[in-house]
C-alpha cells in the first residue's frame, strides 16, 4: 500500500507521508474549504500529480493531516493498493426524492464481487444521514461495513460541497468501494459527552424534523435551555446536541446535531432522523472526555486489524466538538496519533455527522458530535 498526502497552505503545494518516490495513485481523498473545492485549478494541480487516479473530495470546518487540524487548506491523500483495488459510485441529490433512495441508488451503482469495505462522502446540509445510511444497508451485503461523514461549511450552513474529480457537480454523494482479499478494515466512534437536565420524550417529529418534546414545542424548549446561546443558533446547538434512545431501551443511545431552525413552525431539523416515541435528552460538553472519545476510537478502529499496523486512518470528528475545543483541538488529533503510532498516514475532516457502526457486529448509524475513524492496512 502507497500513500502520499499532499498538503495546499498560501496557495503553495507541501509534501507529506512516506511515499518518496512517484507512484500510480488508485484514488485520493481531498478536503478542503468549500470555495477551495469549486476552484478548478487545484483539481487541475492534483490531476497533473496523481494522474489516472480519482479525485473524491468534499467541504470541510477544518482539514485533518496527520497529527495537525488545519483551516482553509487543501489536503490530498493519495492511496495506491498493491494486491486490491477501488470502484467509485456516486448519485446526484436530483436524482432522488429521499435519503433511503439516494442511499440505495449510490449503493447499487457498485460493482458486488469482491467488495470489502465502503467509504461514503454526503452533502451535509439537504441529506438526511439516517435515511441514507438505511437506503446503502439495504442494498449492501451484510458483512459490507460502511464508514464516512457529512460535508461541512464551517460554522456557517451554508452550502457544502461533495466533488468528484473536479468542482462539479457539487450536491451529491459518492462511495468509494474497497475491495481484495488482502484488505483490512477497522473501525471505531466514540463521543465524550455529558447529559443534563431531564429525559423528555418526542411527542411529534417527522424524519429528521422535531416538532415536540413533551408535546412543548421543541424550538421554545431548546431556546430556554440555551440562554443566551439561543440568539445564535443553529451553530450554538453544535454545543448542545441531543442523545437520543429507544423508549424500550433496547437500542445504544445515539447523538443528534442542529443543522437549522424554523422560527415561524418553532421546529429544529437534525443531521439524522428524531423518531417519535423516542426519549430525548440535551448533552453538553466535558473536554477530558471529548480527549478520551478520540482515543478510545483509534484503540477500537486498530482492533479491527487485529495485529496488523494501520497503514491509513481515515479521521472524521464533528464540527461541534472543534468549536468546545478550540485551540486545544489538536489535542484529540494527538490522541489518536498516540494509539496509531508515528507510521500511519492521517488523513480526515471536521463534519456535519459521522457515519459508522457501533461495533464489529453491530449496525451502520449516523452520529453526531463523535470522533469517527476508518483504519486500513494491506498485508
């Protein structure tokens, strides 16, 4: 397995990871600003140096390479299988009416025989993560894990971006299927936050629109809790997520972040579904524990391979938890490194949700607000 990460900083090109002579790259994954990614000429630049090989990017609120978290850069990683190989699906927004059928369009479109492992980018704004994830469940064979995450813009939700070898089109989702016998996949997400105040039930929701807790309209119950975080909302709801569970308690609580509100239907739109019936509880931050989630991750991702080193780690952490550490953000990087150790190429993205299963034998999920990571080693 070849990788070599090449980073973009003040418009000027830096050569990172242990790839020191030229090698035909199978694909290469690029995050960046959106702006970055609807430029042409870096798709250009990393056409002319990985040539043949296919370009999978998407926006980002802040760039991982290596053991750094950078801001307005252009990371490409550029991978190389020696014994496996890639196939790369992608499907418009417009060409489906919903998560589940974008989901299993995407998933379709991948050739079956031999497929190990897939990596899905998703515009970050317009899908419903849930939806998606169920719709590429459906139609993958039950030993296909899937890992990936939601596009970002920041803190602004605005637009994002999800490109394939070059800036268009932008608003779609695209897998990338991972395939050889001698392929090893790992992986592993945690979170590190803390529940307050009491456990409400969704008395009215829609997909991943909430109407109700406790039959209060969910908007005005939010905005009381938040204080004066409430003026600025949705990203001030990156701070205080809600967890989310089955009321028979027979399913592991997952986390939900704010993508928008509606102050006219006092409703709050999640990056994955809200059932109703469901019990709800608001989460806010402990620092040492978002430290302890990215390391407990790393240590369950390299379980996954068992005694074999990652080659690469793919790292894919919520914007929310970026904004809690702020300059310490590097901190949860470092604890990941320190689990991989110094050989494994780190590559990765702050996101609007993570997509990966619980555990080895449990089901695909999206989260929010955790520290997600996809291991891959050949040997």
């Amino acid at each position: 397995m070849r990788i070599e990460q090449r980073i973009k900083t003040n418009g000027k090109w830096s050569v990172e990871g242990p790839a020191s002579t030229p090698f035909s790259a199978q694909f290469a994954l690029v995050f960046g600003t959106p702006a970055a990614l609807r430029s042409s000429e870096p798709w250009r630049e990393l056409a002319e140096h990985f040539p043949g090989a296919r370009l999978v990017g998407c926006s980002t609120a802040g760039e991982i390479a290596g053991a750094h978290v950078l801001d307005d850069s252009l990371v490409a990683t550029g991978v190389a299988f020696e014994h496996g190989h890639v196939a790369i699906a992608a499907a418009q927004l417009s060409e489906a009416t919903d998560g589940v059928t974008l989901g299993t369009l995407l998933a379709s479109r991948l050739p079956r025989d031999g497929l190990v492992h897939v990596l899905v980018l998703s515009d970050g704004l317009k899908v419903n993560g849930s939806a998606l994830v169920a719709g590429l469940t459906s139609e993958l064979a039950s030993g296909v894990a899937i890992t990936g995450g939601l596009s970002a813009d920041g803190a602004r939700f605005e637009r994002t971006a999800v490109c394939l070898d070059g800036p268009e089109p932008s608003e779609q989702v695209v897998a990338i299927g991972l395939y050889g016998e001698k392929l090893h996949v790992g992986y592993g997400s945690l979170g590190g936050w803390d529940p307050f105040g009491p456990e409400r039930r969704i008395t009215k929701s829609e997909g991943n629109v909430l109407y109700e807790l406790d039959g209060e309209p969910a908007l005005d119950l939010y905005k009381r809790y938040l204080g004066d975080h409430a003026a600025a909302l949705p990203a001030s709801g990156l701070l205080f997520p809600l967890t989310i569970r089955n009321a028979l308690g027979d399913s592991t609580p997952v986390v939900r972040t704010i993508l928008s509100v509606d102050e006219n239907a006092h409703t709050l739109t999640f990056a994955g579904d809200v059932p109703e019936g469901y019990r709800a509880r608001l989460m806010r931050a402990n620092f040492e524990r978002l430290v302890d989630g990215a390391s407990g991750a790393a240590k369950i991702s390299q379980t996954g391979l068992g005694t074999t080193k990652a080659d690469l780690a793919l790292l894919i952490s919520c914007v929310g938890r970026k904004l809690v550490l702020k300059q310490r953000i590097e901190e949860e990087v470092e604890a990941v490194r320190e689990v991989l150790g110094a050989d494994t190429v780190m590559t990765g993205f702050y996101s609007y949700g993570e997509i990966a299963p619980f555990g080895a034998s449990a089901g695909c999920e999206l989260h929010n607000q955790t520290m997600t990571i996809t291991t891959i080693s050949e040997r």
